[in-house]
C-alpha cells in the first residue's frame, strides 16, 4: 500500500512533468556531458597508450644500436 503513493508521486519526477521544458533540458545537458566525459578519457587513454608505445619503440632501438656499436 506505501509502495503505491511512493510511485505515485515518482511517476510525475521521473518523467518531467514536474519542471517541465527546464527539467528536459537539464537533464539533456547532463547526458551530453557524461557521453564527453567518456569520449575524452577514451582518447586521452589511447593517446597516452600510442605515447607510452613509441616510447619503448625508440628504447628498443636505442638499446640495439648500442649493442651493435659495442660488439664492433
């Protein structure tokens, strides 16, 4: 029985009715920034990723050069 006037005064929140047209656009804007805010930590992940790859790319090929020098 306390679960249905629960829901009853949920139902209008939840679906907009209570603020309206301003309710709509904050929580559009809340989505939007939440999508952002994963898109960039994906790329500032692949970015720091490709960094971090060439950086022991160009190691490698330091540390054979120097074993080729030395052997000579």
């Amino acid at each position: 029985m306390g679960d249905d006037k629960v829901s009853q005064r949920m139902l209008p929140i939840h679906s907009g009715g209570v603020a309206g047209l301003a309710d709509h656009i904050v929580i559009r804007i809340a989505g939007m920034i939440a999508a952002l805010l994963i898109l960039t930590g994906i790329d500032m992940r692949w970015k720091k990723r490709a960094a971090r790859s060439s950086r022991q790319h160009f190691r490698h090929s330091i540390a054979g050069r120097r074993k080729l020098h030395a052997v000579e």
